[in-house]
C-alpha cells in the first residue's frame, strides 16, 4: 500500500527543532539580550518561548495579540508564553505548525526566570521521549552581569547552576564593571568549557 502525500503541506517540517535556552540570574540582562536579537536574522522564523510578555518589553514589536497566546511579531517571530508545563507548551507549538495553524519555525528560543534551575528545562527537552522526536537541545546560553556576578555566583545556588551547564556564558555591564578578571576566573572555574563572550 503506498502512501498518498497529495494532500500533504507544502512544506515539510524538519526532523528535529533546535531548541536554545537563555538564561541568567535575576537583573543579570538576559531579557536585553533577547531584545537585541530579536530582528536578527538567525531569529526571523524562530518561536520564541516566555515566561510572561510584559517581563520582555517587547510590546512595541508586536504586529497582532492571539487570544490563545501565541502573537506574531513585526519581524515574523513567534512568541508563547509558558502555559502550564514547559512540555505542553512545545508539544502544542509543534502540533500548531504540523496543523497548518501557526506558520513554519525552523528553530526555538527558551527564555528561563532568573531564579530557573535550567536542568529540569534541558531534560523538558531532551529527556520526553515525544519530545525528543520533534526537538533537540542546540545549546545554553547564560548570561552573568560583570557588576555583579561575582557577588550573585557566591549567594545563590542557582546562578551557579546556570554558569555550570551553559555552552556559552555572556557577560553583560562590562563598561560598568572596574574589572572582570576575578569574575572570569570564577566562571572557568564553574565551566572550564564555556565559551565566554562580552555582551557589548
């Protein structure tokens, strides 16, 4: 018995989604980050995911408000707030693309709260055996403030989670910061395999 693809979409939907995690701890500029990127074009056909819309300030981009959550921005984007589980959230968002409902996303950006512990987010990902079908982990991002990390890293366990497991630490408030080389040091010595760049 062959398959009948006539009715098929015109578009095919990839393999798998990468999916990037952006965290940092409270106040560190991740959700600045996140401003600056949004319009670059390794973003123009991303789905963007949440925690709430007003934290991101990104009102002034949005072209159309979805009474189910998901908008479309001026750039193309989409975003989503977490609804409930963060594995909902993908499942629905995968299921509005394969449906025709929503259009195609070739990638997915996560945007943790500050107070995150990101592991049960990458194992959201990687760990759901539905998921792991339609999504694979691309990378964590993590962003640390030059003024002050140091002091956050030293405080509180989740900052410190955040630096260990990130692919790529971002440090932000350089020009702001008399220096950063005891902060440097401290984060080679959580992630000695992070690569580190300067947000500016």
């Amino acid at each position: 018995m062959t398959s009948d693809t006539s009715s098929a979409p015109s578009w095919s939907a990839p393999r798998s989604v990468p999916v990037s995690i952006l965290t940092g701890f409270l106040g560190a500029g991740k959700t600045t980050l996140l401003n600056r990127l949004i319009g670059d074009p390794w973003l123009s056909d991303a789905a963007l995911i949440i925690n709430e819309f007003g934290d991101v300030g990104i009102d002034h981009l949005l072209v159309e408000r979805s009474a189910d959550g998901v908008i479309e921005l001026s750039d193309g984007c989409l975003c989503c707030t977490v609804r409930g589980e963060l594995v909902d959230t993908l499942a629905d968002l995968m299921d509005r693309m394969q449906t025709g409902r929503i259009r195609p996303f070739s990638r997915v950006v996560i945007e943790t709260t500050g107070l995150a512990d990101p592991v049960p987010v990458m194992q959201s990902v990687i760990g759901h055996p539905a998921l792991g079908q339609s999504y694979r982990l691309e990378g964590l991002v993590s962003v640390v403030d030059a003024v002050n990390g140091l002091a956050t890293l030293e405080a509180h366990e989740e900052a410190r989670r955040q630096v260990a497991v990130a692919d790529t630490l971002v440090i932000s408030k350089i020009s702001l910061a008399a220096n950063t080389e005891a902060l440097r040091a401290r984060l080679s010595a959580l992630n000695p395999l992070a690569r580190v760049v300067d947000a500016e």
